[in-house]
C-alpha cells in the first residue's frame, strides 16, 4: 500500500471519528462529550484521509506558548509502515517551527515500543541519566 489517495487536512476529524480510530488501536475512550470537550481546545489538527474515512491523525496541545505537546498520533493499522505517520509529524513539525519561541517546551508520550519513531524527529527519551525520568498519572 502507498500513501497515494491519501489527503492530509489540517483539521479535526468529527468526534465519532476521532473516537472510533482511537478505539480501533486499544485506547480506550472517555464520554464522548470529554473527548469533544478535548479536541476544542487542541492547537492544530492533522486528519489523514483515503476515500473520506479517516485513517490517520494527530494534534498539538498545550497552552500555546510555553508548552506544546505532540498528542494522539494515531494511524489506522491497515495503512501503518507506509509513511503516514511520518507526513503527519511533518505537519506538526511546520507547525511548531512556525509557532514555537526561543524557549519553548515540546513534549510527547511515546506509545512503548513507539519510541525509535519520535527519535528521528529529534525527541529524546528521558532515561534519567540527564533530566528526571517522565511521569504521568491517570485518573
């Protein structure tokens, strides 16, 4: 499979969308009024399409400023290992060159196993030896 007939939009998919893709990799899902409550208030929106279904997404978060972090990189299994993911941080990368000041702190959550990807575009593991280790709590 290639990435030809695939569109990149910079936009949000619908809520359902959203919803469904996550869900169709394992991420559970909070009410759907949360998640749309989630996808306002995100910075910039990549949604990769073929034949109007979508396929493919990520987004920015943060306060704008500061701090951006790169959220919900996700690629529909069936259309993984063709460099989808890939075009969809470009996106985010012209995005953050273009919006992100002297100063400024990009963050992401690898997905284990996910980290290797992330590294080509110049993010690096806190491993502890130089900053503290990346923590998270879930509720």
């Amino acid at each position: 499979m290639t990435t030809s007939n695939i569109v990149l939009k910079q936009q949000a998919p619908t809520v359902e969308e959203f919803a469904a893709i996550r869900a169709l990799i394992g991420w559970s899902n909070p009410q759907l009024s949360t998640l749309a409550n989630s996808m306002r208030a995100t910075l910039f929106w990549v949604s990769a399409y073929r034949d109007k279904k979508l396929i493919g997404t990520g987004r920015v978060i943060g306060d704008g400023s500061m701090y951006f972090y790169i959220q919900d990189i996700i690629v529909h299994p069936e259309h993984q290992n063709i460099g989808l993911g890939s075009q969809i941080m470009g996106k985010i990368g012209t995005y953050l060159d273009k919006n992100c000041q002297s100063g400024a702190t990009i963050g992401l959550l690898a997905a284990q196993g996910k980290e290797a990807f992330y590294e080509k575009f110049g993010f690096t593991a806190r491993d502890g030896t130089k900053l503290g280790l990346g923590m998270c709590k879930f509720i």
